[in-house]
C-alpha cells in the first residue's frame, strides 16, 4: 500500500501483522461481540479498575522472620 493508500483506508479495517506471516489487510473485530466484554470498563465504568483505591487497601506485611539487608550511603561530596 502507498502512503495515500493508508491515509484513506477505510475505518473498519487494520492491517494485522503476526509473527512469521507478511502482513495483510483484515476487518477489525468488533470488541462488543466478545463473550467478556460486559467485564470491561467500556461496557460498564463500575469495573474501572483503581491502582490508588487498589494499593491503599493493600497492606505491606513484614513477617518476624523476614531479614533486610541494610546499607550506609555516604552522600557528602
């Protein structure tokens, strides 16, 4: 294809390019006819997942038996 070619290719096509195949010109899939697609945050926005409200929940859980290593820096330069 030429560059005019792709600045007008049609919307509802991709090329696809896979590993140990030339790349070919392919109808793109429409996410909405997925089987799980009711679990992601374009069907539904309370399935957003949240890193911030995740990471706040989790706690860091420091065992007696965990050991650290310690070290010294000497910054002064």
């Amino acid at each position: 294809m030429t560059q005019d070619e792709l600045a007008v290719m049609d919307g509802g096509k991709c090329i696809f390019m896979l590993r140990g195949v030339r790349p070919f010109l392919s109808e793109k899939y429409d996410l909405t006819k997925h089987p799980n697609y009711r679990y992601t945050a374009d069907a539904d926005p309370k399935n957003v997942f949240d890193m911030e409200r995740y990471m706040k929940k989790q706690r860091a859980v420091v065992k007696p038996t965990d050991s650290f290593e310690v070290y010294e820096i000497d910054v002064t330069e």
